[in-house]
C-alpha cells in the first residue's frame, strides 16, 4: 500500500475524531458529511470512514448523531 495513501487516511480519521471530540452533545451526521462533501468526499466514501471508525471503537453512533 502506497504510504503516502495509508498518510492521508489517517490523517482524515484523526481529524474525525478531533472534531467530534469538540462536540460532546454529539455532532449531527449530516453536518459532518457536508463538511467532507465540501472536500470532495462522496457519501459512499463517508459511510465506509464512519463504520470503520465505529467498528474500531474510535467514534460511536447513536440515531443521526456521532459521538468521540
């Protein structure tokens, strides 16, 4: 695997988790995918990020909202 791709997911999933830890009410998903959408993240994408990090037990999901 090119390092340089294992880098900038990395990089992404920690800035995830930052900004989620910013907000301990939760963050509402939608509004997280919007602000990745602006980066040229496509909602499959998105989906593929969050089960990965909830899987990993980095994040958790509760309805819409996503907690870190």
């Amino acid at each position: 695997m090119n390092p340089a791709y294992v880098f900038a997911v990395n990089k992404v999933c920690q800035t995830v988790i930052e900004l989620l830890k910013k907000n301990p009410e939760g963050t509402e998903e939608s509004h997280l995918f919007s602000i990745m959408a602006s980066q040229g993240c496509n909602l499959e994408l998105f989906d593929i990020i969050i089960k990965a990090l909830c899987d990993a037990g980095a994040i958790k999901k509760s309805g819409n909202l996503l907690f870190a």
